[in-house]
C-alpha cells in the first residue's frame, strides 16, 4: 500500500513539474511573441520615416516649398481677380443700359391666367 502512495505521490508531482514546464512554455511563447510585435512595429515606422522622407524630397524637388507653391497661387489668383474688374468696367455700362432698356419697356398686357 505504502508503495502505491508513493507512486501517486511520484505521478502527482511528475504532474505538477510538467505544468510547470508547460507554463514557462507558454510565458516564453508570449514573450517572444511580444518582442516580434515590437521588432514589427519598429520596422514598420522605419519603413514610414523613410517613405516621408523620399515624398518630402519629392515634393521639395517637383512643386518647391510650400510657401513658394503658396506665392504662385497669390499671384495668380491676383491676375485673374484684376483681369475680372477689369472686364467688369469694360462691360459695366453696356449691362446696366440694357437692364434700363428692359426696365423702362413696359408692355402693359393682360395675364395668361386672368378671366374676364
């Protein structure tokens, strides 16, 4: 009998050292899964910084900076805003006797829908 509880107590603790290796498995497992994610996540924002970079040197060598992209807009949008007025002046009179013509023609009729 005495050896029977010695076996027990063998397998029990055979059993107890064996989820013991099973969960430092595991804590390994996580940890090294842990450690890949971060490499991942640092290689992947490496790879962004230097995307940024190849487009911001892109950009600066095909468009320039920014402030000389914006002083061109200005300028342009300048001369389209002084050609505007201008043709604005050039036509002012023409309209405005026109809509005088049209307002100082009155044709007094009767309405389509009015009954007698």
């Amino acid at each position: 009998m005495a050896s029977q509880t010695q076996g027990i107590q063998q397998l029990l603790a055979a059993e107890k050292r064996a989820a013991e290796k099973v969960s430092e498995a595991r804590k390994r497992k996580a940890k090294r899964l842990k450690q890949a994610k971060e490499e991942a996540q640092d290689e992947v924002e490496k790879y962004r910084q230097e995307r940024e970079r190849q487009f911001k040197e892109f950009e600066a060598k095909h468009m320039g900076t920014r402030e000389g992209v914006a002083a061109k807009i200005d300028a342009e949008t300048k001369v389209k805003i002084d050609e505007m007025n201008r043709m604005v002046q050039s036509q002012k009179d023409a309209v405005i006797k026109d809509i005088l013509n049209l307002i100082y023609d009155i044709k007094p009729e009767l309405h389509i829908n009015y009954r007698t």
